[in-house]
C-alpha cells in the first residue's frame, strides 16, 4: 500500500538540485584523465551547459561554483550569462588543497602564515558571493596527516575553529558557511574534519549560519547514512548534500547508481525530518564527475534519479507505517517502506514532466535537441575539472 501519486505531484514541484560547475569539465582518477568532445573552455559554457540540463528537467535551476576553477573578471557578468541561460549561480566552494604551500594543510596548518593565507582564501570567496548573491560558502578540507606524530591532532582541531571563527565573522547576514567533513583522503592516517560529529561540534561552536555538508560519498562502508541524516535535521544543522554514488571510496558516481535503495532511504529520513522542500534550508546539490560518460546526460540522469527516488520516498504511507510501528508490526512496517521503494514512478513521472510543459523523456529530448552535436563541433580544447578557466 503506498499514496496515489495524484497526492505527491504537487511536492515534486518542490524540488530543486543544484549541479556542480565542475561536472561539466573532464576529470579521471590519478591515473588518467581522458578528454571528451564538446567539453566546456570556460565557466561561461559550464553554465550553458548546467542550462541544458535544467531546461530538459525543470529540476535544477542553479549551478555550484569552485573557487579558482571558476575564476572570471566579472561574476556579475556570469551571473547575467546564467539568468540568460535560465539558470542562477548557487553555492561557492572554496579551494585550499591544490596549493602547494597547502601540501601539511591550511586551516589546519601549524603554520599561522599559511593558515591565514587560506582564510584570505576564503575571504575572497565571501566577495564572490556578494557579486553572485549566493547564500552558502562551503568548505571541504583536504587537512590531515599521513603518519602517527606528523602532527598534534588536538593542536590541528583547535586551529581549525579559530581560522573557521575568523571566515565565519565574515559571512553576512542572509549566507551560510557550511562544513562538509570526509573519512579520509587524501589525507590517509588522520582528517581533520573527518565525520558528521566532527563537522558539528566546529559548525555549532561557531553559530547558528554555521552548518553541515553530507556528502553521501564520504563515509566508511556500511555506514547508516540516513541515521545520520536523521541525526542532523533533528539537531537543525543539515545544511546541504553532496549527492553522489559509490562503489568503493569517494567514488562520485551518478547518484542512484550504485545503491537506490539507500538514496530511497535518504530521502524518506529527509522528508520525514523536515528537510524537504520549500519550508526547508537544505539545499540539495551534486558533487559527482563523469570521467567516461558524456556529462550532459549524466548530469540528466542523474538529477532523474533524485526525483524518482524523492517519488518513491513521498509515495510511503505514513499513517500506515506509524500505526505499524506502533502496533509493534516490524514486517507490515517494513513492508509499508518497501511498497514505496519497488514503486515504478516513471510512467507517472513522465506524463507530471509533460503536464508541466517538459519533456517526458528528458534523456531523449536532450540527445535530439541537437546541443551536444553543436557543442563537439564548436569547442576545441576543453578543459579539466579543476583548472577550469
Ligand atoms: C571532496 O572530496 C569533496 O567531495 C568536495 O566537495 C570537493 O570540493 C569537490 O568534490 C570538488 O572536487
Ligand atoms: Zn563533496
Ligand atoms: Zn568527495
């Protein structure tokens, strides 16, 4: 038994999920990075791009950037370029793990130079984001150490909440500043934002626009991550996800690919804890890269399988399940969730996308759209994640 889709179709309205600006360059693993045609030359056609994607799905109407690999003389002007392009720019992410004087750390680092070095770094994204009017500064660190005694771990935790406090003093009024934490690399003995407690006890010492980034690729195997989505909306310091899949480590698959059930499981934690929709501050964003599919339609596919997976979570009937749980009926129960999840929502996603004016197959409208033939033509020279521009 499930709710009648007629039900949840005007929640799925709701949705939004911003798309990484880095997803649209080539990127690879430490052993090769393979090129592909039509791949953007600049931030100005990463945005036109994202555009596409939005435009065939309605679903992701704002675009991340990464601070340099989106470095332009004017963000006003890439601001004007997405609006045009029906997009908007979305959350900064700043970048203090390329560097080479980040090479021991850098908010984290023993030294103060280097530390302040990366909160100039920051600064500067602050100014990005007065230019761009974006809400959210995230911030994923590459601190650590590799060997036991490389460095005083109490030393590192308690440097990294004064350079944190010194970026947070910054942010204004109506922006967030949030801390995305990950298990381990590149740093291999020790993170110094390792886990969700770790992000939470920083975020909470600093104030209330201070909270945290889950990204679903960031966890030891076998994690319960929707326990920790639960966790952190009950505490209301969910403050956004990196969505994305893994088989392994910090995969950054296609979300949905390697485990549906879990990104089901997610978002029902999601819905039920407040978390989705328009009442709610959590943003919804991608953090994946395409190093052997074309990333246009992966991109596509991807945010497809957030809103399937958003259906089937919202199709649960929870006034059934309740009186399950409290009836002590732990198979009619889990028999309730399972409903929901084994649901196919496509055939009734694609007439809501069509009584919306979208197309019902979004994947097949963007390969006959002709985009990606006019692109592979026009662009020679397209570049890296990561050294975008
Ligand atoms: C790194 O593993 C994190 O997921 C970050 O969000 C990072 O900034 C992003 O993947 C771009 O490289
Ligand atoms: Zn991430
Ligand atoms: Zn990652």
């Amino acid at each position: 038994m499930t709710k009648a889709f007629a039900e949840i179709a005007d929640r799925l309205a709701e949705q939004a999920i911003e798309l990484p600006s880095w997803a649209f360059g080539n990127s690879g693993t430490r052993f090769k990075v393979f090129g592909s045609a039509g791949t953007p030359r600049d931030p100005f056609e990463k945005i036109s791009d994202a555009a596409q994607v939005q435009k065939v799905t309605g679903l992701s109407p704002s675009v991340a950037l990464h601070i340099p690999w989106d470095l332009v003389d004017s963000y006003s002007d890439l601001a004007k370029h997405a609006e045009d392009n029906g997009v908007a720019l979305g959350t900064i992410n700043s970048n203090t793990f390329q560097d080479d004087a980040y090479k021991l750390g850098s908010l984290a680092h023993s030294d103060a130079a280097v530390r302040q070095k990366a909160i100039d770094h920051h600064f500067r994204c602050i100014d990005v984001m007065n230019e761009t009017g974006s809400r959210d500064l995230k911030i994923w660190l590459a601190d650590g150490t590799n060997y036991p005694g490389q460095d005083d771990l109490r030393g590192r935790q308690d440097r990294l909440a004064e350079s944190l406090a010194a970026i947070y003093e910054r942010i204004g009024e109506n922006q967030r500043l949030v801390l995305e934490y990950k298990f381990f690399e590149p740093a291999f003995y020790h993170t110094d934002v390792p886990d969700w407690g770790t992000s939470y006890a920083q975020v909470s010492a600093l104030g209330e626009r201070a909270v945290v980034c889950l990204d679903t690729g960031h966890h030891a195997p076998g994690t319960n991550i929707e326990f920790i989505v639960m966790q952190l909306l009950r505490l209301g310091k969910l403050g956004s996800f990196d969505f994305n899949s893994r088989f392994y480590a910090d995969d950054d698959l296609i979300v949905g690919a390697a485990d549906p059930f879990q990104l089901f499981r997610i978002l029902f934690e999601v819905i039920r804890g407040g978390g989705y929709g328009a009442d709610s501050d959590v943003a919804f964003m991608l953090d994946q890269c395409h190093n052997i599919e074309k990333k246009i339609p992966g991109q596509i596919r991807s945010v497809l399988n957030v809103q399937e997976m958003t259906a089937r979570a919202l199709l649960v009937d929870t006034d059934a399940l309740s009186a399950a749980q409290r009836a002590g009926d732990v198979l009619g129960a889990n028999g309730v969730l399972m409903d929901a999840f084994y649901t196919d929502v496509r055939p009734a996603l694609a007439e809501w996308r069509e009584s919306r004016g979208l197309p019902g197959d979004p994947m097949v409208a963007y390969a006959a759209s002709g985009y990606q033939e006019k692109i592979e033509a026009e662009r020679v020279g397209g570049v890296q994640a990561g050294w975008g521009a």
